[in-house]
C-alpha cells in the first residue's frame, strides 16, 4: 500500500514595525519583517527614529539601528534569542567609534 505525502507550504505573514515601519509601508511599500512557518526574516534596520530621523552622533545612531532590530524581531513573535545570522553593512568601513584601533 502507498502512502502519498502532501507537501504543504506556510502562507508568509507580513508584519510592519510600528512607528516607522508604517512610514515606510505607506512610503515605499514594504514591511519589515516576515514570518513563514517558525521562520523569521527581517528587512535592513537603520538607527532612525520613528520620524526617520537619524541621530547626530554614531554610537546613538547604532544603538538605535539595534532597537529597531528588536523591535521588528518582537512584532514578528520573535527575540534575540532566535537569530542565528546577522548581515552587517558599512559604508566607508568601520570608524574608530565601532572597533577602536
């Protein structure tokens, strides 16, 4: 007797930070993080604020950048505690202010 195996795929579920994130949904048109089955992939965070203002010094702006990180891993169900891979990208490398020389 055969068993026949169904393959079934997760719908994706969309979720959109809240405060900037729905800024930029009306904006650009995207969210920023999604969600399929237990999986959990979010869009690049920068370190704005709500108002997508980015602050004055560095360090702040970087803090930030990883609070919004938080944030959309939270809107999605998700928390430190789950990420398994980060991708960081840097234009014109790191300044002293990231990795001190």
């Amino acid at each position: 007797m055969r068993t026949e195996q169904r393959n079934t795929m997760n719908k994706p579920e969309f979720f959109v930070t809240p405060g900037y994130g729905e800024r930029l949904l009306n904006q650009l048109h995207y969210s920023q993080a999604v969600k399929i089955g237990d999986r959990v992939e979010i869009s690049g965070q920068g370190g704005w604020d709500d108002n997508l203002q980015i602050p004055e010094s560095l360090a702040d702006e970087i803090a930030q950048a990883f609070r919004n990180v938080e944030r959309t891993l939270a809107t999605a169900g998700a928390g430190w505690e789950h990420v398994v891979h980060v991708n960081s990208y840097h234009v014109g490398g790191f300044p002293p202010e990231v990795i001190p020389i």
